[in-house]
C-alpha cells in the first residue's frame, strides 16, 4: 500500500483550511485517511501550521512519501531535517547527540530569521502608514488653502480709501490758499 503525506481541504469557499494527513494515495483527496498529523491555515499572515513533528518524522521513516505541498510545509517546519538527520543515526554517520544539537542550531537560526521577517514587516506596515498619514495631509493643507482663497471677499473699500486721500490732500491746500 502507498502511503502520502498530503493535504485535506477543508473550511468553506475561498477560505480554505488544510488538515495534514497521512492517507492511502488511492483515497480520495478529502476521504478516508490513515492519521491526522496537523493543520495548515494559509489565510492568516504569516500562515499557521500546527504539526505533530514526532508523528511525520515517524511516518516519513517508515517510506510514507509526501506531496509537492506536503513537503514543502514539512521542509519549512524541520521535519526533513530531522527526518534526514535521523536516518544518519541510523547508518550510523553521526550520533544522536550531535543530531540533536545540529537540529537545535537550524532551529534556533529559523527562530532569529522568523523575528527578523517579522520586524521588516512591522517597519514596512509603519513607514506605509506614516506615507499615508503625510500624503493625506498635504491634501488637507491643499484643501484648506483652496478654500481660503476662495472665500477671500475682494473689498472695494481697499480703492476707495485711495481716491478719498486725494480730496483730502487738495482739501488743505484749499484751506491753505483760502487762509492766505
């Protein structure tokens, strides 16, 4: 009998969540399957996987192949790596031990590049927001002068102070003339 590691759709339209399951490759895709071993949720940012590693590990030692998607997810989780750092315990490359501790290197360098992503993406989100902010400002400072020059009430009173002045200035020369 061959055995996948594959995925199971479920969840409703256009929201889809996937079991990941160990299942006979002549089941059908949502059908009978062997074990469930996780869930995989590629709706959230960044996706969730919830994964029984001990269990895949298990099932991949034993020949269970897993599909493209499958192996990818798994890939990313470290269960190859274990898988493939298992089987040299096994032929005897290295001891357990130093599987271990190259296994809990990988995993602590994932950790510190997973951080790293997460504040890129924070800083991104931030910097985008504030861009949002300044452009939607200097609409508003647009706006604002727009309409304040719109509303500027030209005065007439401005020229007819001009045109009084000058009866006013002759009107003293009159007086002048008149005293004299």
């Amino acid at each position: 009998m061959a055995v996948k590691i594959r995925l199971s759709r479920r969840g409703r339209k256009k929201l889809a969540i996937y079991d990941i399951v160990v299942a006979d490759a002549r089941a059908p895709r949502d059908g009978r399957f062997i074990e469930k071993i996780g869930s995989y949720n590629p709706n959230t940012d960044p996706s969730t996987v919830v994964l029984k590693s001990e269990r895949a590990v298990d099932w991949l030692l034993k020949g269970a192949q897993p599909t493209d998607t499958a192996r990818s997810i798994l890939s990313h989780e470290g269960v190859m790596l274990k898988k493939h750092l298992q089987v040299g315990v096994i032929k005897g490359a290295i001891s357990q031990e130093q599987a271990e501790s190259k296994f809990e290197e990988w995993k602590q360098g994932k950790e510190g590049r997973k951080q790293g992503v997460a504040e890129t993406k924070a800083q991104q989100q931030s910097d985008a927001k504030q861009a949002r902010l300044d452009a939607e400002k200097k609409v508003n400072e647009a706006r604002a002068q727009a309409i304040a020059k719109k509303n500027v009430v030209e005065e007439p009173v401005a020229e007819a102070p001009a045109e009084e002045e000058a009866p006013a200035a002759e009107a003293p020369s009159e007086e002048g003339e008149a005293q004299a």
